[in-house]
C-alpha cells in the first residue's frame, strides 16, 4: 500500500501526539479495564455497535502508551473500514517506513474494523505466533466470533470487550454531573427522561434538533449496518427486509419472535426469517430473551422476545411515545444495561432474569398489589429468596413467606 496513506492514519510519528479530537478527553468506564491489558500479550478485541466509541478508545490507548514514553513511531493504527487492503501490505509498509524488525522491538499494533479483512483471524493468528513481540489491538461491528472456527483459531490468544451504548451513569458524567449529586432525583431526573427517549449514542448527545438525531441514527447506524455490513458479511440479498425487521422490534420493545406467525405476514420463509433476526442480533442492533429454566438456562426452541438494544433505534422509528410506550422503553434500557438473556413465562410473566432474580419493570405512578404476584410466583416457584421491582416513583421493601422484593425506581436502579 502507498506509505503516504498509511502516514495519513498515524500522524504522531511525525509530532509526537494524539489528536485531541481523535483521543477524546471523556473516558468510558469501561476504558480503565481496557487499559489494564496494554502490557499483557493476549490479542485485545473492542466489539460492539457502530459509532459508540471503539475507534476512539483505541485512540485513547494509543495516547496512553505515547505517554508512559512508548516511542510513538512504535505504533501502529489502520482502519479497513473504507480501505481494502491486506494485513501483510500493511505491516511490510510500516517495517519499510520505519526499518523495524518484529522480532527485536516490541510494536503494538490496532487495527480498526478488522471483520471487513477476509480471512482476518488465521493472518492475525500467525503473526501473533511469529512475532511474539507483536501487540495487537482490534475492533469490530459484528461480532467478531460468529464462525466457531474463528474461536478454535484464536483460542487462547484473545480477550474480548464488547462495548455497549453509554450507560446512564456514564451519560451524566459525560453532561459533567457531579457523582455526588446522582442521588438527588431532582438532579438527575430531567437527564433520565432525555437518556431513556434517545438512547446512549456519543455523538448524539450534543445534537439540537429531532431531524439531525434521526438523520444521525438513520445514515450512521442503521443503513451503514443494514445496507452494507450485514450485506458484506453474510452476502443477504433483500437488506430492506433486514430493515423492516428492525423497525418492527424497535417499536414493538419486548415483542414475541413467532417464526411461523412472521413468515406468513410477510410471506417469506420461516429459515429467512431466524437467519435475517439473527443477522440483526450478530451486528448489535437487537437483543434476544429465551423463556428462563432453572440453571439460568433459556428454552430455546420456545418464542424469544425481541429488544433493540439501544432506545435511539425506537425513537427514530416512532411517530409518538406515549406514557405507555415511554414505559417500554425504561424496560429496554433496564434490560440493555443488565445484558440479560432471560425472561419467565408460566401463566404470569417476568420481564427479565438476571442472575436467577427475578425483575418486573412497572413504571407507573402507583404499585399495586396485583403487580407482585408474578415475582412472588418465580421466588417460590425457584426459590429465590430476592426479587424486584422496577418503579417510577416508589422505594421501599416487601418482606413476604418467599423472601424480600424490593421497589425501586428506574432512574436509582439505573445508577446502582
């Protein structure tokens, strides 16, 4: 490849630093436990959905290595987003620029959206095994470990992070709120309604408008994952449908997946339609519950329920959020920030388990007795001595024969 080029995606060979723009200041949670694996051998893997910050933690890292006295000419950045290129032209085009030798100095190497190189995982894995002073750092829009022979290859040599949205905690930090101050619900309570109705999206946090929301979630997430990643990776032939799908499970939050039921309304093969969900599923944009069993184990082969797995994707699809549909989205993002895999039915219904507890979203203004039966059912049923409930407004505990369930609001819960 053209030196030029390669020069053009790592300027701090020249002057010795990270754009500001590039590394941004605002450090995720999560960055902390990133960071804790610069100095470790193993391959370190960013997953997780478009333009909620991969590229720039990469950014941040290199800015850390540059300065804990790393030799900046010692680091390597590329993103195969937009580039075809192979993995060997990159790296000889490095070793030419700057006449390394792999195998005397030690090189730590990122790259960018790395499942868009063909055949990634067998060219990472022998450059991981013949130049063990090779540091490499990659991230991807879909999960990186899709095909089983991508895990048996790199089995042993890689750590995956998968990064989700911002959390709530990370979005009042980011709007420079006060640890101190996240009890007060007079605080943080204007933040909430906002953080719930649009999501955790970085980029879009400063946007003004409603127009220059959609349009950012739409031409940036959407038809980047739909019209070309998903397209490119799995070689689908009807995207549109991928995206029907989409904006069906984003304003249906919670939705019942009936295969059977699908294929006859839109009138496509039942095998199309599990393929196309799980497509969605691979690339981040929606999550799927099985029914729980004891173990924590999720029947499968029953009807899953469907969630976006961020709540920008149903307010980009929905016309109005009413009160009843707001409270579907407190359940999506109590649901995203927990990464639960589960819900209960058995006549009554849970919203989700996590950890064998049960947790039931009620966000309404009062609770009544009614709506503490299907926990009480679960906790006997398994029992779980612990369960909760998911309020808008109320906090106490409920001792009962079961055990203890405790009412708590959505914006506290949220920050636990």
């Amino acid at each position: 490849m053209e030196k030029t080029k390669l020069e053009e995606f790592n300027p701090w060979w020249v002057n010795g630093k990270v754009d500001l723009e590039l590394a941004l200041s605002f450090k995720r949670d999560i960055f902390i436990e990133i960071e804790k694996h610069l100095s470790k051998k193993f391959i370190v893997a960013l997953t997780g959905l478009r333009r909620i910050g991969k590229t720039t933690i990469m950014y941040q890292l290199i800015n850390k290595l540059i300065q804990d006295k790393i030799e900046p000419v010692n680091i390597l950045f590329f993103s195969f987003d937009e580039i075809s290129v192979e993995l060997s032209e990159v790296l000889n085009t490095y070793k030419e620029i700057h006449s390394k030798d792999f195998r005397e100095v030690k090189v730590y190497v990122f790259l960018d959206e790395i499942q868009k190189y063909k055949n990634w995982e067998n060219e990472l894995k022998k450059y991981y095994d013949l130049y063990p002073k090779l540091k490499f750092f990659i991230s991807g829009s879909e999960s990186l470990f899709i095909k089983k022979k991508t895990k048996e290859t790199l089995a042993g040599r890689i750590f995956e992070f998968v990064l989700t949205p911002f959390t709530f905690r990370e979005y009042l930090k980011f709007n420079n709120v006060k640890e101190e101050n996240f009890k007060y619900e007079t605080t943080v309570n204007s933040f909430f309604l906002k953080f719930v109705e649009k999501g955790g999206f970085p980029e879009t946090f400063l946007l003004e408008t409603d127009k220059e929301f959609k349009e950012y979630v739409r031409a940036l997430v959407v038809d980047k994952i739909v019209y070309k990643d998903i397209p490119n990776l799995f070689g689908i032939e009807d995207p549109e449908f991928l995206k029907i799908l989409l904006e069906l499970i984003s304003t249906n939050p919670g939705m019942y997946v009936d295969y059977q039921s699908l294929s006859k309304q839109f009138e496509k093969d039942r095998r199309v339609i599990k393929d196309y969900i799980s497509y969605l599923k691979e690339s981040f944009l929606i999550n799927i519950l099985g029914n729980y069993r004891k173990g924590n184990i999720t029947t499968l082969r029953k009807k899953k329920r469907a969630y976006p797995t961020d709540t920008a994707l149903s307010y980009l699809y929905k016309s109005k959020i009413d009160e009843s549909f707001f409270g579907r989205m407190v359940e999506t993002v109590i649901l995203n920030k927990l990464g639960a895999n589960s819900f209960w039915k058995n006549g009554n219904e849970i919203d989700m388990i996590s950890n064998g507890v049960p947790i039931e979203i009620k966000y309404q203004e009062k609770i009544n007795p009614e709506d503490l039966k299907p926990i009480k059912e679960f906790m006997k049923k398994f029992n779980q001595k612990q369960g909760i409930l998911v309020t808008k407004k109320e906090e106490k505990e409920i001792k009962n024969e079961e055990g203890i369930i405790k009412l708590i609001p959505a914006w506290k819960f949220l920050l636990n």
